[in-house]
C-alpha cells in the first residue's frame, strides 16, 4: 500500500485504488484508515494529506 502512495508522490490516490492494489490480505475501509494512520505514525502527520472525498497524497517521497 505504502508502495502506491510512494509511486504517485504528489497525486492523488483513491481508496479504490488502495483497496484494489492490497489483494494479499482482505482490506475493508477501516482497515485502510487505520494502516494510513500507521503510516503516519511512521513518517510523520505531514507525509500524507488526506483529500476528502477523493483519497490520499504522499507528500514527500520514503527514501530522501
């Protein structure tokens, strides 16, 4: 999931995009929400701005 974001730095990516990408474990939308919060945990509240109703943007790239 992190990889999708990674991949599209800057744009947009949607929940059906992220819950498409994820076919390994079985991905509901709270889920989701709550391995976004995870990864901001991680990487800090600004690595990833959250676009209502549309999805998610990764800010800044993992590796600097």
């Amino acid at each position: 999931m992190i990889d999708a974001l990674d991949q599209r730095i800057g744009r947009v990516v949607t929940r059906e995009e992220l819950l498409a990408r994820v076919r390994w474990s079985p991905l509901t939308a709270r889920r989701l929400d709550a391995h976004i919060q995870r990864i901001r945990e991680v990487l800090g509240p600004e690595a990833v701005e959250t676009v209502p109703r549309r999805g998610w943007i990764m800010r800044r790239p993992l590796a600097a």
